[in-house]
C-alpha cells in the first residue's frame, strides 16, 4: 500500500515545481555574436556555446577512457547469443531469415577498454599507419563501437559508410579517402568482393564475424576481428591520442541526392553535440540503459553511444528487425531486443515510431469490444490532460491508466523507457502524441544535418507542444535565413525545417 501513497505524492510534488517555473519559460533567445543580427540560443543559461560538458576533456577518446576508469566492474556493452537461425519459404517463393536470440552477454566498462587498446595496438601490428583512414563498413553492434575508440585512441580517422550503400557510392566513399583498412562483417565482405578490382587503396580488411568466406581472399589481406585483437594483446601499443581540432569521422551521408558526401566532424565537434545533449537530458546516468539498433553510420547513434558511456550507463545492442516480439525477424514465439533488455533510453527515427503507433492500433482495433472502448476512453482523457501542460500529465488519474491500459502497451518496448530521442526526419504530430502518451513519456525532437553534426535544435523535456523540434542545443547558435538573396537553393532547403522552432518574441 505504500508504495502507492509514495506514487501518488511524487507526482503531485512534481507538479507544484513545474506550475512554479512555467511563466518564466523562454524557449530560444536572441543573442548577440558580433556581426549579423538575429541569432538565437538556447537560454541564457548558455550565453556562449557548450564545448565540453566534463572538465578537462577535449575528446572522444579521453571521455570514453575516463568513463571506463570511473565505472570499471560495470556493465557497458550487451550482446544477445544466437540461439538459432533459420531460414522460412513463404508459399510464394520467398524466404525470410528468422532467428532466435537469448539473454545478452556483457562486456565491463574495464574488459571492453581491453578490447580497444587491444585492437588499437592490433591495427598497428597489422601495419595500418596512423595517417591513413579505416573505414568502418557494417550494421550496428559491439564491435563497430570497440573499433571506433580503437581508432581514437590512435588518432586514427573513422571513414563511416552505411552498410545498405550501393556499389558505385561505396566504390567513391572508399576511393575518396583513399582508405587502407576496411573494417566489416560477413556480408559486406561479399559486396566488397564485387567491387575489389576498383578499389586501389584497400590493402586489408577486418573482418567482424569469424567465420570468412572462401572467395573474398585476393588484393587484400584478410584478417579476423578477434586476431587482431589477439595481436594486440600480445603486442601492446601506447596510446596515440588526438586533440579536439582532429578529424574524429568522415560520415558519408546516405547520398539522397547522387553520390554520397563525405563530412568531416572533429574530436570538437562531436563531444559538443553529446554535451549538449547530456545537458538537457534529464537525469541521465548509470541507472539508465540504452538500446542501440540505428546506424552507427548516423550521427544520431554515433553520438548517443559516445554519451552513455560518459554517464555511466549501458549500452546493448539490437536491429531494426528483430526489436520487438513481434519484428520480422524474431522466431515466433521468442523474445525481441526491447523486451529481454528493457531499457529506459531510445533513440529512434519516425519511421520506426510510426510503425510503433500502428502496431498497437492494430492491436487494439482487432481485440475490439471493451478492450478497445477502454483504450480509447483513456487516451481521450490522457490527451486532454496533456493538452494543457505535463502539469495535468501527473497525478492519480494517470496511474490509473497506466495501470489498466497503457502498461500493455510500454511493455511492447521492455516497459521502461522514460525518454525518448527522435530524429533524423520530421515526427508527425500524431505520432509524437500516441508515442506521448501510450509510453508516458516524453520525447526530444532534434534537428541537425550530418553537416552540423547532428546538433541544431532538440525540444525541452518539458514542453509539451508537438510538431516543433525546439530551441537551439546548447552547443549551436542558429540563425533563420530569410531574405533570399543570401540564400542558396540548398541553403533554403536545410533551413526550412527550422521555421518549426519556437522563435523568440519579435525574433
Ligand atoms: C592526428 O592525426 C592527424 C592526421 O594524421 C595529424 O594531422 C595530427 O597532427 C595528429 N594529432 C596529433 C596530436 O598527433
Ligand atoms: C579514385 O580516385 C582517383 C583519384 O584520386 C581517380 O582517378 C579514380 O578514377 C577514382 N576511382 C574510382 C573507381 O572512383
Ligand atoms: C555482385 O555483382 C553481381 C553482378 O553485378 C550482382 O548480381 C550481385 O548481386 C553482387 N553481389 C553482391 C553481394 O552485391
Ligand atoms: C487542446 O487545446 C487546444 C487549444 O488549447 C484546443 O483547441 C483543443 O480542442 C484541445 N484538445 C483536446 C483534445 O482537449
């Protein structure tokens, strides 16, 4: 019982802070930066740009190893064991690849900073000079992040590529930053083998699974990720560590529009972005656990999985495709990432919140009845109460909901998440809210390009308008172009987005 006294007093307690600070609220202020009127920033907690959000660190590969000194015995990487795989033929011919993962297996913060010094002094071993660029050619997973501190800790620059890229991008992303080392899991391997003939820097690559296949062995030496890390061990290398103005990545972006870019982000520049995102994140710390299944290819994820290891907390892996119970790619009958990890911290992309919205409307509309009556009695008052302020979102009435109906629903994504992060293309308002509102809580809309590296605008936890991607991030100012002969055709497009951003008053 109580429990439940103690869950009644803390929402209320909340709402008297929040009706208290409510008036005062300013979301984006100009500032004045020398020059041109009409920048704006976030508030005037933040008069110049956040840098750094941890004293005395200037780059990624000091925020990693101090956090991985501070937390040594925790848990920071997950991966789940394959149990099975499996191949199903629809009556029609086509196959779909199911398989069935168990529990996760855990590296420490300590063991995983094995890992990267280890493969940091393998890559030397291999004969990989420091000057020379490795590109990083792979899904998400354990040991895309390992390679990339490894390369910070050798101030090695990180060519990153999306796995899905065509040929010919891939060929040019390759070939542009004339990369010696490429650094990829099994099915990549075979598209590089169609392409070896054109790729004349490519002198080695590393390959993440174990098992290599036969035909990928000509121009290149092959070499499996866990003997590179073998290598290392036995053969260890001090570090070579970089300075914030070093070239941390080169992102080639998904190439919307002919052939991919290459964008240049600096130690600098990525650590401002995942300080300010820790800056505004409520609460953020060892406690919390982040599913990772974006692209580390993104900026979004890049950042996201440089920021929970500062805090402290854990990172496990999933896919696109095997999140939930039912994602295509789960067994029937087996558990997907969110549910065997329950984390409390996403990242996602519209897309997957959309699929999200319909899988439970669909779930609801085909139980019916009073189930269904219930569902859309309590989002009805839920989207009331939120409608005014996340004031009316607290209180009895909420856990009551919670309780009887959209409990359920959290539990489709492992019944923890408190925040989530969206970004990478515009959330519809709809969806923010059924998100809002079924998973009681909130979500940061940011928008940023790859170019600014990811961080322009990202929305205040409490705000509780949709449709609106927020204020500046602590570490941008941001200025609206607006009389057309400055801009651009392609200026106007990148800054279109922003006329969402609340703009100051007279702004
Ligand atoms: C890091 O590498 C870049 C490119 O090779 C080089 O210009 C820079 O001086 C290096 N930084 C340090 C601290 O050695
Ligand atoms: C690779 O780059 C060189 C110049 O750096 C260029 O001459 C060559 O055509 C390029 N090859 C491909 C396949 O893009
Ligand atoms: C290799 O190239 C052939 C012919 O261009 C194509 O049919 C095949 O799908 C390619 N394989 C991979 C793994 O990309
Ligand atoms: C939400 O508030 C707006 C204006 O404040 C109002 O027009 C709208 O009807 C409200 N919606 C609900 C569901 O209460």
């Amino acid at each position: 019982m109580s429990a439940y006294i103690v869950g009644a007093l803390v929402p209320i307690v909340f709402t008297l802070l929040l009706r208290s600070s409510k008036n005062v609220k300013k979301r984006g202020v100009p500032v004045d930066v020398g020059g041109e009127p009409g920048y704006a920033i976030r508030n005037s907690r933040f008069p110049s740009p956040v840098e750094t959000a941890w004293e005395g660190i200037s780059t990624l590969a000091e925020l990693f190893e101090q956090a991985c000194k501070q937390h040594h015995d925790k848990r920071l990487l997950g991966t789940r064991k394959l149990i099975s795989r499996e191949v199903q033929v629809t009556e029609d011919g086509r196959s779909f690849e199911k398989v069935h993962l168990g529990d996760y297996e855990w590296l420490t913060y300590g063991k995983a900073f094995e890992a990267v010094c280890n493969f940091a002094s393998g890559l030397v071993q291999l004969g990989h000079k420091k000057e020379e660029r490795v590109a990083i050619f792979a899904d998400t997973r354990e040991e895309w992040f390992i390679a990339l501190q490894a390369c910070f800790r050798r101030n090695v620059t990180v060519v990153t590529i999306y796995a899905s890229l065509g040929e010919e991008a891939l060929c040019h992303s390759l070939n542009e930053t004339e990369v010696t080392t490429v650094i990829c899991a099994n099915k990549e391997l075979k598209k590089l083998v169609n392409i070896s003939g054109q790729l004349d820097t490519v002198k080695r690559v590393i390959c993440m699974d174990d098992e290599i296949p036969t035909s990928a062995s000509g121009r290149w030496t092959i070499t499996s990720f866990a003997d590179v890390e073998r290598m290392g061990c036995e053969n260890p290398v001090v570090a070579d560590l970089p300075l914030s103005a070093d070239v941390a990545v080169i992102m080639y972006t998904s190439g919307s529009t002919g052939l991919p870019k290459g964008v240049m982000m600096t130690h600098g520049n990525v650590l401002a972005t995942v300080s300010a995102v820790m800056t505004i994140v409520p609460g953020l710390g060892s406690k919390d656990v982040y599913l990772a299944y974006l692209p580390l290819a993104h900026i979004l994820e890049l950042a996201a999985e440089n920021l929970i290891p500062a805090v402290g907390g854990v990172i496990g892996y999933g896919a696109p495709l095997t999140l939930t119970d039912t994602s295509s790619k789960i067994k029937a009958g087996t558990k997907g990432d969110a549910t065997v990890l329950s984390p409390t911290v996403m990242a996602a992309v519209p897309a997957i919140l959309d699929r999200v919205r319909e899988g439970v409307r669909k779930k609801v509309d085909a139980k019916g009845g009073l189930s269904k009556k219930l569902f859309d009695l309590a989002y009805a008052r839920r989207l009331s109460a939120i409608n005014g302020s996340w004031a009316g979102a607290w209180g009895l009435e909420k856990l009551l909901w919670n309780f009887l109906v959209f409990k359920k629903v959290r539990a489709i994504l492992g019944g923890r998440i408190r925040f989530l992060l969206s970004g990478g293309a515009p959330l519809s308002a709809d969806t923010q809210r059924f998100i809002n509102i079924c998973l009681g809580a909130p979500i940061g809309q940011g928008y940023g390009l790859t170019e600014t590296c990811a961080g322009a605008t990202f929305s205040e936890v409490d705000d509780t308008s949709v449709g609106r991607v927020g204020s500046p991030l602590p570490c941008s100012f941001v200025k609206m172009c607006v009389s057309e002969p400055m801009c651009s055709q392609s200026f106007i497009f990148s800054c279109s987005p922003l006329s969402l951003i609340d703009w100051p008053e007279g702004g």
